[in-house]
C-alpha cells in the first residue's frame, strides 16, 4: 500500500493556463535535475516488469531531483487490488531508494473525470477493457490538462505539458533534464523526436522494445541527433553511467549489491 | 562598446521581459527565475527617491551595498530606470537590487512595473513604458510587466499583487525561508507595500531618516499610534533601521534571518 502521509496535491490546467506552483514545488528538489519517464509496456511479461522495475531503482537509486511521469495507475476491473505492471508504477517503486525526489504526473483529460469510492479519482474506465486507470496515489503532485473544462484532450497533451515544464526548468530555473525511454507505441516516438528535435537530452533503452528499440538502432536519428540522444542497453549500470554524463546523478563509482544484468 | 546608462548589465548581458494580464494566474518562467537565487530568501525593496539629491542617490546606493554585502537571496523592486535629459542614469530605488547582485554573484535580482502608458520603441530600438522616457531596469535579469489587457492602462500600483503573490508562493511553494520588504522614503504605494508586508507578519524594515512615508512610519512606531497598530499582527515585524547607519539594516536583516548572522 502506499505511503499515507503522501497526499498528492491536485492541479487542474486548462490551454493557455500557467502552472508557478507547481514548478515551484519541483524546485524544492534537492538537485536541480529533471528526469521525464516515458514508454509503455506492450508485450511485456509480469516477469518483464518486475526487470523493469529493478532497472530505474538501481539506476536511479539515491536520485534527488524531480521526476515526471504519466501521473496514472491502471487497477484489475475484477481486483481493485491487483496492480497492472506498467511504467507509471516506476516512481513508487523509486520511493524507498530515493526518499528527497520530487514525483510529479501529467496526465491529459481524455475523458471526463469520474470519482468512486474506492478507486479515487478514475481517469479512464472503458466497459470492454479488463482494467481501469486511477490517479497514482503515490505521488508528490498531480497536473490534470485539459482543452477546457467541456472539451477533451488528446493523449499528446501529456508530453507536450511535459516538455513545457521541462523546457521552464532548464530556460528558467537553472535544471538539467533528460528523457528516458523505454519501449511505447505512437505517441511515445512523437515524444522521443520532439524532444530531440528542441536538443534536450534523450537516452533510449536498447532492448526495451517496440519505438524505443527502433529509435535505438535507427543510424540516421542517431547521427542527427548525436550531441543530445544516446542508447544504452537494458542494465543499471549502464543507464547510471550515462545519467551522470547528463548530470543527473552525480559522479561516483558504484557498486550495485546483487546486480545482475537484465 | 563603452557602457552607458542603456547598456544591458544583467548578468549574460541579458535582462527576459515578460508580460502578464492582470488577473492571469502568474507566469511560472518568472517565478523559477527567482529560484535560481543561492539562497532560498527574498526581499522586495519599495520606496522612491523624491526630494534626494544627486549626492543623496549615491549615498543610497552605497548604504544598501554595505547593509546587503553576501546576500545571496532575490531581490527585487520596481522594474524602472530613470535616465536625465543627457541620457545618464539618475539612480533610483530600482537601481538598488542591481547594483546588490553585481556585487553578490550568487544573489538574482529582478523587477515588476505596471505598464501605465502604451510601451514605445526609440531611438535605436530601445524600449521605453511611457512618453517620459522611464525604461525597464536594464541591471536586472528578469522584469515583469503587468498590464490590464492590450488596451488597458493600469496606475502604478497594478503590479502589487502579483507581486506579493509571487513572494506568497515562492514561501508556500518552493521552500523560501523567509520574505520581506525594506522600504526607503516613498509615497501612498510604498505605504501599502508596508502594509500587505508587516499585516502578513513578515519581516518589514523602515529606514528612518530615508525620507517621507518611511519616516512617517517610524514616527508612527515610535509613538505607539493606534491608527497604525491596529492593523497590525500582535506579533509584527515591522522594525527601523537608520539611514545614518547601514549597520543597523544589516543587524536586522541577520535577526530575520535574510543575512547569515556576524560570526
């Protein structure tokens, strides 16, 4: 169960709209870096998972910045208390390791927002799918972004929201940044690219599957983007070492109890 | 290219100016700008300068350099540059937070003003508020305009809220320790800085001797008057300094906790 006294606290944003607070609350990292999680999870084992999580926790162990993400949790529509694996329960699982971060999600307004009892807020419950999609309790701060309070918004919204506050805190607020990805289908390729495209760093997990994968062995992406984009294979050590490069975890030989390659 | 009272001395040789609607929520570029201060405090200066003369305007800027020397929080004041008819600095009170940070690496220095004129481009493409020539703070890193609106003008208070709001949130949001207003002389709007200031029990220091409405609080404080320890929280923080003395700034500046204390 997650930690009781982590009360996200919830932001609504229509178009246009600014957000000081909530890049306010992100400064209040001690290390001024910001780590953007994306990807999916499709065709990925429960055994898979579990390497995935065991990958960010000892890559990232000790981090103290900010960390954005999809801000959602999908539950079993059958169990509320079975967990679907996927890459927004990264940052829970980060918690115990990195007790200083800041946990921010984003998550668009696709649909209008539901309230029950024992789910919290619902994001997304479609009859014919055998999960339902929550807001993440286990978070720092919540950004819900919507077209207006009527209108829908589409799932780009998400990285675009993200990139703008990544882009603030780098442009405004002195931070470094970088975006990580693992496997994802359409909307996380739109993500990798227009975050290479404006030069922000970009590490892609060889191995991880489906657009990350492709980006990863794609020799013209990476030729063009070779001051800002890397790949690094599915290891912990190899992840940490290139997120020191970037300057997000600081600069120091690592041993990591009980590693062993993913 | 000799520097002139125009020349951009912010450092990077750059001062961002950003522009919000009044009743807009705040833009968050401005407000992470105030977090890249090296230390988590942040002071407005308010006042003005009437009735000082050229000596006397030095003078200011030397009492405040000593007073804030290592600070290393944000300060910030209205966002203006007087120039006289020549085109030469005529310092003001917005002069000061630039002339703290250039001397304090690790301090920000920024400013808000509200724009009461339609903005106008002169000479070479310099940027002027109003037909009198007033030009945003070029030793500043960032100013902030606020305007009713395209059409709209605003009086010279209009920045006041957003103004607080930030310093509000940069306490409520981002870890600040501590905010706080140091007023010099002034007039009706340096009044109502005090006020919002020291009603907020936050740290509020007068400089007595400055001039006009901060002597008049000071007089006000001295004689206990009603009128204005009424508004006032039981526990205020609404201290003097002395003009003849920028020790006495300094001395409370560390008891508030804005300076690190004398070792």
């Amino acid at each position: 169960m997650y930690d009781q006294r982590i009360v996200p606290r919830l932001f609504v944003k229509s178009r246009g709209e600014q957000t000081t607070k909530l890049s306010l609350m992100l400064t209040k990292a001690p290390r001024k870096c910001v780590v953007r999680l994306t990807g999916g999870c499709g065709n990925m084992s429960a055994t898979d998972a579990e390497g995935l999580y065991d990958l960010y926790t000892q890559a990232l162990s000790g981090f103290d910045g900010a960390i954005i993400f999809g801000g959602t949790r999908m539950v079993s529509r059958d169990n509320y208390d079975t967990i679907i694996p996927g890459i927004t329960e990264i940052p829970s699982r980060m918690r115990e390791f990195c007790p200083n971060m800041i946990v921010l999600g984003v998550i668009p307004k696709t649909e209008d927002l539901g309230l029950d009892p024992d789910l919290g807020l619902i994001v997304s419950s479609e009859p014919d799918k055998p999960f339902v999609t929550v807001v993440h309790p286990e978070q720092d701060i919540v950004l819900v972004v919507q077209t207006s309070v009527d209108d829908k918004e589409i799932w780009d919204a998400e990285f675009y929201e993200c990139l703008r506050i990544t882009k603030d805190l780098r442009d405004y607020g002195s931070f470094s940044s970088v975006l990580i990805s693992y496997n994802g289908g359409s909307v996380t390729e739109r993500e990798i690219l227009e975050t290479a495209k404006n030069g922000l760093p970009v590490i892609l997990i060889k191995g991880s599957g489906r657009k990350t994968d492709e980006y990863a062995a794609n020799t013209d992406f990476l030729s063009t983007y070779r001051s800002n984009v890397a790949v690094v294979e599915k290891d912990p050590i190899d992840l940490r070492m290139k997120l020191s490069e970037f300057g997000i975890m600081p600069r120091q030989r690592l041993t990591l109890v009980g590693h062993q390659t993913a | 290219m000799p520097q002139t009272a125009y020349t951009v001395t912010a450092p990077k040789k750059m001062t961002k100016l950003l522009v919000m609607n009044r009743g807009e929520s705040f833009p968050s570029k401005f407000s992470l700008m105030a977090t890249t201060a090296g230390d988590k405090v942040v002071i407005r200066l308010s006042g003005g300068c009437k009735g000082m003369n050229a000596d006397d305007k030095a003078s200011m800027l030397r009492y405040f350099a000593a007073a804030l020397a290592g600070f290393k929080g944000m300060i910030w004041s209205g966002a203006t540059r007087q120039f006289t008819e020549d085109g030469e600095l005529d310092p003001m009170v917005t002069d000061v937070p630039g002339v703290i940070a250039a001397e304090n690496p690790e301090c920000i220095a920024l400013g808000s003003a509200p724009r009461t004129d339609v903005m106008r481009l002169i000479g070479e493409s310099r940027l002027v508020l109003d037909e009198y020539g007033t030009g945003p703070n070029p030793s500043m890193s960032g100013v902030l305009i606020v305007q009713n609106g395209a059409d709209g003008d605003m009086k010279w208070d209009g920045d006041l809220d957003a103004a607080f709001g930030l310093m509000s949130n940069l306490v409520e949001c981002a870890d600040f320790r501590h905010a706080g207003v140091i007023a010099w002389n002034g007039g009706p709007i340096t009044r109502d800085e005090i006020m919002r200031s020291a009603m907020r029990g936050w740290p509020t220091i007068v400089v007595r001797g400055s001039g006009r409405v901060a002597d008049e609080i000071c007089a006000q404080l001295d004689a206990n008057d009603p009128a204005l320890m009424e508004q006032l929280p039981k526990k205020h923080n609404l201290v003097i300094a002395d003009r003849s003395d920028p020790a006495t700034l300094r001395i409370a500046l560390q008891g508030f906790g804005f300076l690190p204390q004398a070792s």
